[in-house]
C-alpha cells in the first residue's frame, strides 16, 4: 500500500468533515420535525453544540495542513445556510406572523 499524497489527505479530511456537516443537518431536521414549541432551548443547545465541535474539527485540519482555513469557512457557511433554510420551515418569519 501506498503513502497518501498531500492531495489524497486534503480530499479526504474535507470529505469527512463534510459528512459531519450533514449528520448536524439531517440531526437537526429531526429535531425540528418533532419540536413542540418553536422556540425550543434544547434545539439550539444541540445546534450550538454540535456546531462548535464541527468547528474544532475544522480548526483541527486547517491547523494540521489538511484543508485550507476557506474551505473550513466553505464548510460552517454551507451547514448554517442549510440550517437556516430548515429553521425557516419551522418558524415563521416576523412579517407573516
């Protein structure tokens, strides 16, 4: 078996990570799913939670020279998009409500 390349490792760290962004998606959406108040302080425990072990993930390989600090950014942007999107599902914005 061969060493990895730098280009292996880089691929592979940001391709892991990228599965941990979408376990916190798809973990979230089920918490929406079956939240009964909207406002639920369990729900953005968890969110605050599992983001900010994600982001120590990221400052781990952006530290270890796995993946660049923009694509760490790439990665937190893209999941609070999708979170927001989500979020946006479940509550109302303050103009319809």
């Amino acid at each position: 078996m061969s060493t990895p390349t730098q280009l292996e490792l880089t691929q592979r760290a940001e391709h892991l990570l990228r599965e941990d962004a979408k376990k916190i998606e798809q973990l979230i959406a089920v918490q929406l799913d079956n939240l009964t108040a909207p406002k639920c302080p369990l729900y953005e425990e968890v969110l605050d939670t599992q983001m900010f072990g994600l982001s120590r993930e990221i400052d781990f390989a952006v530290r270890a020279g796995l993946i660049t600090r923009e694509q760490g950014r790439e990665i937190i942007s893209e999941l609070e998009q999708k979170l927001a999107h989500l979020y946006s599902l479940v509550l109302p914005s303050p103009t319809q409500g």
